[in-house]
C-alpha cells in the first residue's frame, strides 16, 4: 500500500460532508477519494444500515476506485456499506425500481449499446447529418422533460428525423443513454423517492465534478445535498460537447460546500512537463502544479516544440522519435494525441508501415476477448451477403453470434465494436484491413502495452504515458475550426493542457506549415493560438531535443 500523503490525509479527516476536492492530473486524486470514503465509515459519520454512493462516469472509473477502496477497506465492509456506480448505472437503477412514480412501466428496456447510432446507420444517414440528430436528442433530454414533452421539444426544432426516433424508442419500449439521466431526475423529482435515498445513503462521492451535466449535479443534489464530496479539476472539463458545464457547475459545487481542499503536488510528471501545463492556467482556470520529487526526473524531463514543413514529414519525425526512444527503453509508453483523428491519419499510417508494436485507440477493440470474437467474424466474413442486406445491423450481429453473448458488459463492447466494422465497411475499407488493424494481446487490455499508442484527446483523458506528442498543434485543428466562443475556445486549450498532462518523463508539441485536406490538396496551416501561452513555459526545439536524448540519463528513465 503506498503511504498517503499529509494532503490526502488532510482529506480522510475532514469533518465537513459538503467537501470540494480540486485535484489536477496526477496529484492523487482517485486515492485521496478512496481514503476519505474509509475516514467517513472508521469515524461513525456513515453509520450502518446507511450507504455511501460513489457515481463515476465511466466502467473504468469505476473499477479503478473499486480497486483502491480494496486497499483501505475488508470485503465485507465493501459490500454491505459503499454503492460504486457509474451515472447510467444510477439512473437504471432508480428507473427499475420507480418508474411506476412517473407512469412508465418498470420493464422498460435499458440501453446495452448506441441504439441511435445503429439507428442512424441503418438509414444511411449522411454525416454531416448525424451530429445535428444527435444533439437535438441529448439537448432535448438534459431537461426535465417526460415522454410527451420530449416529443414536443423535438418537433418544435423541426428536425424529422430525431422525432422519428424518438417515436421509435418509444414504440419498442426501450430507453436510449440519454433518456436515463432525464427518467432518473424525474422519478427523483418524486419526494417520497428522493427522501428514501437520502436516508439510505448518508454521504455521496462524485468523482471527476467537473464532467457534471447540470442534470447530473441536480440529480446528485436530490440524493445528498451539502453530503456530497466533490472532487476534479477545471482544467480537466473538456465534455462540453457531451453537456458538462465544468464552469457553472463549479460555481454552483462552492456555494454549496463549507470546505475546500486544493491539490498542487503532481506525482505523475515531470518539472518540465508541469511547466508546459502551468504555461496554459490563464486559458484553463487549473491550479499552479510542482513535482512531488521533482530530483527524481532524470534530467528534469523534456519539454519540446517542433515544426515541420508537411504533415508527412511530420509523420516520418515521429516514427525516427518512437524508435529512439524504444531503442533506449524498450520498455515504455508513447502516446501520439492529436485533437482529432483525421489529423492524426498521417502518423497512423506511418507508424503502421513499420514494425514498431503500435495500438490505435480510436479503432475501440482494445479488450481482449472482443477483439478474438470479431477479428473471427471478419475471417468468416461474406462481403456480398453484407452488400444484399436490407439490415446490416442485424447481419453484423448475426455474424458475431451476438444474441448469445450473456455478459451486459461484453455485450456492450461488442456492439460498439460492430458499430466500428460498419462505419469502416460504408467508408469502402475491406474487411481484410479492418481484420489487420484488431490487435490481440495476451491480457485482458492492450492498452498498458509498450510501444506507440495512437489516440485523441478526449479518448486519453484518465490515461498516462511515458512520452506524449501532441500532433496538429495548429489553428483550425487545436482549438477546433468550430469553437468560436470564449467558452468553446477556453475548452480547447484545456483540452491541449489534459493531452500535455498525460506525459510523465516529456511531452513535444508537433505542427505542419501544410496540411493537406481530406480531399488530398496541400493547405497552409498556421501556428495554435495556445503557442504563444506555451512559449512562457521555453519549450525546446528540435535541435534541443536531439541533445537532450544524447545526454539524458536513460538508464534512470527506463526505470523510473
């Protein structure tokens, strides 16, 4: 057990139960949240029959305080006294048990996978379409709004086709994940059923605040207003395009909690990659980080800006840079983030000519056992039956023997993993290339393999690596073409500064005078806004970085 530090005691301890944890990447977060969960149950604050609910937003998060809270507390402590939910796993919980309150039948069937993107699949609905559908649904859906109101909202925005869905959904019976948290808030809304888990749980735990919808936080406060723990960080808020409101929801956290405690020692990176993050504070509301041992770093770390006359001779800089690097610690992690895939589509394609071990994120078969069931399926594979199908997504599920698969989890991944096999398979890639870039290891994950790790930034965010380099560091690609907005544009520099953060030894900023389009002409790019915020920070250039590997000390940073 590795010994808690003077903060996260600080934590345990704390009397108050309305308390506010603004915790940066790699401070300790997740273990000063499992330690405070053990100093309200040791202290007879939550006292038996009574729970304490922990939500997360994801399986990952969850597992991964699962695991802490082993640490700290006996099996039988575990079971009878903490609930470790995701949100969805929340709000299904609540909608099988009380729907009746709000008029809805209790055997309502919850979402296992995206049933809109299947939906929109199958009518091969246009691109540049989805994204509109989508948002008119989740939008619709953040607000406290039952079936008939729902249906009502959809039709005064006028789009047809969210309707129609809705219209669908309803029919069959079935939820979608965004009708979870809205059923959630309304049977919540309920008094008799807000008072029954208020006194059933006597403290809450929100893990990663800044993520919360507004109806998410509202659901939160029905349960344990001023008994809730918060913990986060502004400067990890990059959701915006899911919901999360990280600033107004901060604002609404501290009027409401008595007590605030603040992290500022990193245990995760090293002085110079700390220094790049600080360089964006202005831009991401973060706290000011040192290194908890910053005379552990060999050589301090690396922090690195370099520029390129093409994005494929950007691409070929970042093959030679993966190699050095695996040639003196072979060993270890490189993640290559971009803000979006696309931009990244060159180094992809470089790094998969060599034979340099390489795993992309983006493609979403990264467990094990998915990857052995649908790399099978490819091999079987008829592509003229698939062409003559009238549904494809049925054909897919029927190839991978779906309806057999028992486990909601594996279901799950399974059905996000055939959505992928079709969105390649209308993009004209065979099924052979698709089979060819599902890797299998010999773990339940690949993703804590060494070698190169191909992924974006909302995708790594909760991850870490050895190296990061942070690819199209360029306007129009970070911030995004779309962000125009203060508040859109403030997300985007935290999203450069949560890709910067993943780093532990170093981390280079990499972007191209030319880029070309999707449709292949070359385009002049200009340098990122946040550049200038980074400059204050002295990254080195390429030439720096070439002396800094000739002279670091890689026999310490192999091991630490």
């Amino acid at each position: 057990m590795v010994s808690p530090t003077l903060k996260q005691l600080e934590i345990r301890d704390a009397k108050a139960l309305d308390l506010l944890v603004v915790a940066p990447a790699g401070c300790g977060k997740t273990e000063a949240l499992a330690l405070r969960i053990q100093g309200l149950l040791q202290r007879g604050v939550v006292v038996a029959p009574r729970k304490i609910l922990v939500t997360t937003f994801s399986n990952r998060a969850r597992d991964n305080i699962k695991e802490r809270l082993r640490s700290y507390l006996p099996p039988v402590v575990m079971r009878e006294r903490v609930s470790v939910v995701n949100f969805h796993g929340l709000a299904a919980r609540l909608i099988r048990a009380h729907a009746n309150v709000i008029g809805l039948s209790t055997e309502l069937i919850l979402p296992e996978n995206d049933w809109i993107g299947e939906q929109i699949r199958q009518r091969n609905t246009p691109w540049n379409d989805r994204g509109p559908i989508q948002n008119a649904l989740r939008e619709t859906k953040q607000q406290p709004l039952d079936d008939a109101a729902v249906e009502a909202e959809l039709a005064r925005l006028g789009n047809p086709t969210a309707l129609e869905l809705e219209r669908l959904r309803k029919a069959e019976g079935r939820l979608t994940y965004d009708d979870l948290p809205r059923l959630a808030e309304l049977i919540l809304s309920h008094e008799a059923v807000a008072d029954l888990y208020a006194t059933h749980f006597g403290a809450v735990v929100v893990d990663e605040f800044q993520d919360l919808t507004p109806q998410q936080l509202r659901i939160v406060n029905l349960i344990g207003h001023k008994r809730t723990t918060y913990g986060g960080d502004l400067a990890q808020g990059i959701y915006g395009f899911a919901g999360a409101q990280p600033l107004e929801v901060d604002q609404v956290i501290r009027s409401e909690c008595t007590s605030v405690i603040e992290f500022s020692e990193s245990h995760r990176s090293s002085p110079a990659v700390l220094g790049m993050v600080n360089a964006l504070i202005p831009l991401t509301s973060g706290q000011t980080l040192t290194a908890a041992d910053p005379g552990s770093w060999p050589s301090g770390g690396l922090a690195g800006s370099v520029v390129h006359q093409s994005a494929g001779l950007e691409a070929d800089w970042v093959v030679k840079l993966a190699r050095a690097i695996l040639a003196r610690a072979p060993g270890q992690r490189i993640g290559v983030l971009a803000r979006t895939a696309p931009r990244r589509r060159f180094v992809d394609a470089a790094v998969a000519a060599t034979d340099i071990p390489h795993f992309r994120w983006d493609d979403g078969i990264l467990d094990t056992d998915t990857a052995k069931l649908v790399k099978a399926m490819l091999a079987r594979f008829d592509p003229l039956a698939y062409t003559k199908a009238d549904d494809k997504v049925a054909f897919l599920r029927d190839a991978a023997d779906y309806e057999s698969i028992t486990d909601v989890d594996v279901r799950k991944n399974t059905a996000d993993a055939l959505g992928w096999v079709q969105d390649l398979l209308l993009d004209a890639v065979s099924p052979q290339d698709i089979r060819a870039r599902i890797k299998i290891g010999d773990s339940s994950t690949l993703i804590t393999s060494a070698g190169v790790h191909l992924l974006s930034g909302h995708v790594g965010k909760g991850q870490q690596f050895d190296w990061v380099v942070v690819i199209g560091v360029e306007e129009d690609f970070i911030p995004f073409s779309m962000a125009t907005t203060p508040e859109k544009i403030a997300e985007e520099a935290r999203v450069l500064s949560v890709m910067i953060s993943r780093a532990r030894h170093g981390v280079i900023l990499s972007r191209a005078t030319s880029v070309p389009t999707n449709g292949g002409y070359p385009k002049s790019r200009n340098a990122s806004r946040f550049l200038q915020s980074i400059a204050t920070a002295n990254p080195i250039d390429a030439s720096g970085i070439v002396d800094w590997f000739n002279t670091a000390n890689w026999h310490e940073i192999a091991r630490r």
